[in-house]
C-alpha cells in the first residue's frame, strides 16, 4: 500500500508511553513509528523516508542520532532532539510547522478553498476600511456578500425563486424581500416566453 506524498511519516524513538499516546492522539493523519529505541525499530520500516524523527536523547555525551544514522537516511529529515519535556512540547511544534507548510501554497493564490479565499479578500477590505476609519463594516460586508451569493443561486436557478431559496436555505418570502433590498435585478426570460406561446 503506498503513502500519499501529503501524509506525513513520523519516527519517535522514546521510552515514554506518555508521549507515545500523545504523538497517536495528536497526528491521527500521520504515520507513526514508535519504538523505545534505535535499537528496537521494527526490521520492516516504510520504505519512503521518514518527513519528521524525534528522539530522545538520554545523555548530553552521547549523540541521539549516532545510531539511527546508519539504520535511517536523516539528510530529508526534520529531527527533533531533547529530553521528555521536549519531546512533550514536540508535537506542537510539528503542527504549527505542518501548518506552515500547508498553507505556503495558498499564499501563490494556489488551491484556495472558498473560506480562504474570503478570509484573504476580507481581510484585505477590513484593514483598508479600518485604515479609513470606517465604522458599521458588518453590515457592509454581509449585504457585499449576500448579493452575489443570492444573484449566483438565481442564475444557477434560471431565475426560479422556489429553487433558489431552497437552495439557499431561506423561506421564500424572505429571498424576495432580499431581492428588492438588496435591489438584485430579476430575469424574466421564462416568463416572456410562456407568454409567447
């Protein structure tokens, strides 16, 4: 069975069944290796590099990884090194980098989902508005947004109100007063042509 390129490959290497159940608990999306030490890995590893390995290091003196780098190719990996209190703080760390990572690409306008993108243009709106000291934004945006969302369920509806306010989610007689609130232009093309025929 192969790994998605975007699922990440964890090794933790700590005798402390504390941090074992945190690591599963905190990276259920992960695959995790866990043994106590270099020593006890399993003779089966997955066959592509580990992304993150955390170990413990039990003696200044002795590098952790001197022996985990003749079993595991560590030159593509993030290692993470310290004592159980480190080890503690380590998955926090791993997720605000993962997080870090993920969202890279959304700052090249690349594979935005919808909140995002509106978290990103609103943003953008709030910080200029406020930096024209602009007051009563809520308003403001919610008929900004409600506008194009109610004309786009129209067009996707052919302009059939029934339709439309079902898929909206809004009692009919509530979409209507919205139309003329929000002065939403209505296309009465269907109705031309009954009257045509």
């Amino acid at each position: 069975m192969s790994v998605p390129s975007s699922i990440i490959s964890i090794l933790l290497l700590t005798a402390d069944t504390d941090v074992h159940l945190q690591f599963k608990a905190t990276f259920t999306d992960a695959v995790v290796t866990i043994a106590p030490d270099a020593g006890s890995l399993p003779n089966t590893l997955p066959t592509r590099p580990f992304d993150i390995v955390v170990l413990e290091s039990r003696s200044e003196q002795e590098p952790a990884s001197q022996n985990l780098s003749a079993q595991i190719d560590l030159s593509h990996a993030l290692v993470i090194t310290g004592s159980r209190s480190v080890l503690r703080r380590a998955p926090a760390m791993i997720q605000m980098l993962t997080q870090q990572r993920e969202q890279a690409p959304k700052s090249n306008g690349h594979d935005l989902s919808l909140e995002d993108f509106l978290d990103q243009k609103m943003g953008d709106f709030v910080k200029g508005m406020h930096n024209g000291a602009a007051k009563n934004l809520h308003p403001m945006l919610i008929s900004a947004v409600e506008r194009p969302l109610i004309s786009s369920a129209l067009r996707e509806t052919q302009g059939n109100q029934i339709q439309a306010a079902e898929l909206l989610g809004l009692n009919r007689n509530t979409l209507r007063k919205k139309i003329t609130d929000l002065h939403i232009p209505l296309k009465r093309g269907r109705a031309k042509t009954a009257r045509t025929l």
